[in-house]
C-alpha cells in the first residue's frame, strides 16, 4: 500500500519539476497540486479494484455456523467483520421473515473449519451490540429430512 503511493508522489514531484522549467512559479504550483490530485484519484481507484484477500472465496474445507440472538438491526458485513477475525467468511446469511421482510436475528456464516472452531469457542455467549451471541455448528438440512423420515 505505501508502494503505489510513494511511486505516485515521485511521479507528481518530478512532473512538478519538469513544467516550473517552462513556466513561472505560480503555474508550477498549480501543476504540482493538479498533478496530486490526479495521482491521488488514480491511487484510490486502483487500491479500491484490487482484489483483497478478505474478498477472496476460501477453497479449503469449511464448516458453516448458526449464529442467534443477534440484533434485528444487525448487516451482514458487521457479521462478517466480527468472524472474520478468527478465519476466512465465504458468506454470511441472515434470515428475513419473508412477509415483514425483517430479520429474524439468526443467521449463518459458512467460513474455513478451523477458523469456525475459534469462532464457536470465542463467540458463543459473547456480547455482540448488546446481545448475547449462540454459536453453534449449523445442522444440516438433510441431517433435519433424515430425523423426520427415522
């Protein structure tokens, strides 16, 4: 991240040079400063469509976690900022009433095992936005279809 950054200061500086050769001082200031704006502008825009390795899909084995008792006001990119601290989050499903369309205040993240491990052990009766955090591993929906058919 500096990289890119001190690259671009560089390049404004020796552009900043360069034109007060040809013009008076005031031109070059404005050159200076035109020149930094620019840079600035093409710095953002390029660091912005990097990919992050937060953004990256995790490949390796994961374990997908039911999280409840969450705040009905709660996003999904706050959940995922809170587990992502412990491994990589592929996704983050909050569930919603489909009449009301609110949230129900439980939903599921699926992220890396081992990650999800810290998380159940870290996260389970944490205090999250005033709210009581349940952690556990999510049960799966043909684990569910095969305690009604037995």
């Amino acid at each position: 991240m500096q990289k890119p950054f001190l690259t671009v200061l560089i390049v404004a500086l020796i552009g900043a040079l360069a034109i007060s050769q040809f013009a008076s001082d005031l031109y070059s200031a404005i050159a200076f400063f035109t020149g930094a704006i620019i840079a600035s502008v093409i710095f953002t825009l390029q660091s912005s469509s990097s990919p992050s390795a937060t953004s990256e899909q995790y490949t390796g084995p994961t374990m997908t976690l039911y999280v409840g008792n969450l705040p009905y006001r709660v996003h999904e990119g706050e959940v995922k900022e809170l587990f992502g601290k412990f491994g990589p989050v592929n996704s983050v499903r909050l569930v919603r009433d489909r009449k009301t369309g609110r949230r129900k205040g439980f939903g599921f993240v699926e992220m890396s095992e081992a990650g999800a491990k810290k998380a159940m052990a870290k996260l389970n009766e944490f205090d999250f936005q005033e709210r009581t955090l349940k952690v556990r591993e999510a049960k799966s929906q043909d684990a569910d279809k095969d305690q009604n058919n037995g």
